[in-house]
C-alpha cells in the first residue's frame, strides 16, 4: 500500500475517532467532557507525533 498524505491522515482521523467513540460508549466520561477536553487534545497529540514520525522517516531515508 502506497501512504501519500491523504491516506496517512485518513488512517489517522480513523485512530482517533475509534478513540473518542470508546470513550463515548464506554460512559466513562460524560460526553461533554469528551467532546469539549478529551477529543481537541487527542487531535493536537496525534497531529505532533505524526509530523515528528515524518520528519524521522525523512531523516532515515536521507542517512541510508
């Protein structure tokens, strides 16, 4: 399979949203709580780390 930019991130809005759909039926938190504190930073952090594995990916195809 051939991850371009579209799919990359489809993948992980898929991750992200199976996330906050457990925490949503699993009636740990109430909904508000979900939605309004738990699903921005799950986004900011899942946007972080893909862009630092891009950048390594980067940098280990440039060493090899």
């Amino acid at each position: 399979m051939e991850l371009n930019l579209p799919v990359s991130v489809g993948i992980l809005a898929v991750i992200v949203a199976a996330g906050i759909g457990g925490l949503i039926a699993g009636d740990m938190m109430s909904t508000d709580t979900v939605m309004m504190m738990v699903a921005p930073s799950m986004v900011v952090f899942a946007a972080v780390v893909f862009v630092i594995g891009v950048k390594h990916g980067e940098y280990r195809a440039a060493t090899q």
